[in-house]
C-alpha cells in the first residue's frame, strides 16, 4: 500500500507544470482595489455622451460650413455618424474652416470614441494578462509559506491566530473546494486555490514542497488522513499540524506523518465540562486562545541577559522552555535554567490596537 502511495504521488509530482493562463479560475490572488464592471460601462458610456456632444457643439457653431443649414438635432446627428465611423455623406463640410475643425478636433475625437468603444475588450484581455502575470511572480517568490487546507469554522480560527501571531495575509494560501469559503478567505486578503487537497496537483499548485507549515482542517476524518498522507509525501520537511474530531482517529493522522494532532470534539467536551463547574477558568482559557485582545499564548526566543536565570523569575509569565523543538513544561527539571537557543513559552498581554497594527 504504501509504495502504491509513493508511485502515485510521485508520478503526479514528475507532471509538467501547468501554465499560469489556465490557472486564472484557479489561483486568486487578491487585488488591492477592484472597480464593479457596471461602474467602468456607466464611466465609458458617460464619456462618448460628452463626446458627441462636444462634436455636435461644434460642429452647430459651424453649422454654415456645411453642406445643409443644420439644426441642433442635425449637429447630434452628424456627430453620432462621424463618430461612430458610419458617415452616411448627407452632411459634409464644405468651408475651409469647417474641414479645418474636422480634420483638427472631430477627427482626433473619433479615434478616442473608437479607442472607448473596444475598451472593454482591451480590458479584459489586459486584465487577464495582469493576472496571469501575477500568477507567474506569486509561483516564482512562493516559499516558506502556510497552508490551510480547509477554510470551515477550524480554518478560519486557524488563520486568525496566524495573522494574530503577525503572520502576513501574503504568506498564507487557502485551499477548498467551497467557492464561498474561497471568497471569505480572498477578502480577507488570502491567496486561495480551488481544488481538493487529496490531489497533489493541487497541492503543488498551492506550493506545498515550498511550504513552511501545513494546517490540515477539514469537515471529516478520513479526509484528514488522506490529506495528511499527500501533504507528507510532498512535503517531507513541512511542519504539519492536522485537526480531526474523534480521538481513536489521532494515532491514524500520526502514522500518516502528521507532527501536531488537535482533537477538536474532546477539546470542546472538556470546555463544556470545565465551564460547568469552574466557569471562570473557561473564560480565562478562552481568553488566552483569543487573538484579538486579553492575554494570548505566545512563543519568543531568550534574550541575551536571560540566559543562566530560572524561567519562573523572568517578568514574562512563562509556562514552559522550548529546546532543541522538544518543550519542557516549567515544572520540569530540564526548564529551571535558560539555556542559549531556547525558547519561551509565556502569557503576552495582547490589546486590540497591537492587533490592528499587525
């Protein structure tokens, strides 16, 4: 079974690389500000209105150079012709100054109606071409980044804790197949892949080899497992953190090559069951797993005058020492002194302007 895995995963990783062009529908990266196609329609048909009306201006100004003594509707009339490259001949100019303000003022202003009226094609295809340009740089520069497979109620958390954390929104890719949740995730300024995560193709579109961390979250168990064992074959250095709701399924996710298992439904039965009791200590709990304000879990490396003291008489409130990607709880023997290279893992006060300013 799992060299079929291997011979599968490998042959798909050995494919060729998809064209940025047919991957338009697939990758969204999300533009700074993007202007409602009616408003460029009303804009563009604002502006031939007032450029037949200045053509017909003028030319009623002019009105005895022409062939006929034209009337305003007249002027209209030959300006929308004119302009519009129909020119019928029943209205002509025939005095020196009227071919005079034809050749210098309507005719440039029927090439820039001619420019307006292919305008919404030439910004489709220029729209087009600068998306898939963006495309092609965003796959180029794409490294050291997270993924979150899954963007349900558990994914949205997850990437809330990482722009908490400072995480920027360019360095963290959504992948689902749910276009709303895809659309959720674009305003918040995520790059999202649409596709199923159990397919290395779309993994790789999402830069899974490059990635940095992988946070596997879907609605179902099995789809973790399955999910948990493509990332693993095509990520063998990826830090891989994987939810599932049934905790006989943990050790399933951690044969698959996941680093971290959460177990979300025995998570939320021991809140319930703490917050029948001692209510206060799942407010304080809650507290310190909200991103936004109050006090936060936080992780930062030992300062230079740190090092040598007991981790309990620091200013920070520490809860354990993280050495050498293994954590000692700040209870243990290996957590009394700071050591170089350490980590700590302490209580951060967090306000609502930090977040913000992040």
């Amino acid at each position: 079974m799992p060299n079929r895995f291997a011979d599968r995963f490998r042959a798909e990783t050995q494919a060729p690389e998809t064209p940025e062009h047919a991957l338009l529908n697939v990758i969204s990266i999300p533009a700074k500000m993007q202007v409602s196609p009616l408003r460029l329609i009303a804009r563009r048909f604002v502006i031939a209105i007032i450029l037949i009306t200045i053509v017909a201006v003028v030319a009623y100004i002019e009105k005895d150079g022409y062939s006929e003594d034209l009337t305003f509707i007249d002027a209209l009339y030959y300006s929308a012709v004119t302009l519009s490259t129909t020119g019928y001949g029943d209205i002509t100019p025939v005095t020196q100054s009227a071919r005079l303000i034809n050749i210098f003022v309507v005719t440039p202003l029927r090439l820039a109606f001619l420019i307006l009226l292919v305008g919404t094609t030439l910004s489709v295809l220029t729209e087009e071409s600068r998306r898939t340009w963006q495309i092609q740089r965003w796959r180029k520069k794409l490294r050291n980044h997270t993924i979150v497979i899954g963007y349900g109620t558990k994914g949205r958390s997850a990437v809330s804790a990482l722009l908490a954390d400072g995480t920027s929104p360019k360095d963290i890719v959504v992948i689902d197949t749910d276009q709303s949740a895809l659309e959720l995730a674009a305003n918040a300024g995520l790059v999202t892949v649409v596709g199923s995560a159990t397919r290395s193709e779309v993994l790789r579109l999402a830069g899974v080899g490059k990635a940095k961390a992988i946070v596997v979250a879907p609605s179902t168990d099995d789809t973790a497992v399955l999910v948990t064992l493509s990332v693993r074959e095509l990520a063998p250095s990826a830090w891989i953190v994987a939810s599932v709701r049934e905790s006989e399924n943990q050790h399933l996710l951690e044969q698959s090559g996941a680093d971290s298992v959460v177990i979300s439904s025995e998570t939320a039965g021991r809140m319930l069951g703490l917050a029948t009791v001692t209510p206060s200590v799942v407010e304080m709990m809650e507290d310190l797993l909200s991103p936004d304000e109050g006090f936060s879990v936080a992780e930062r490396p030992v300062a230079e005058d740190e090092v040598g003291a007991n981790p309990r008489h620091l200013a920070d409130i520490v809860l354990g020492v993280v050495r050498s990607g293994e954590l000692y709880r700040i209870d243990s023997l290996e957590a009394e002194t700071v050591e170089p290279g350490d980590r700590l893992l302490y209580v951060r006060r967090v306000f609502s302007n930090d977040v913000k300013d992040q």
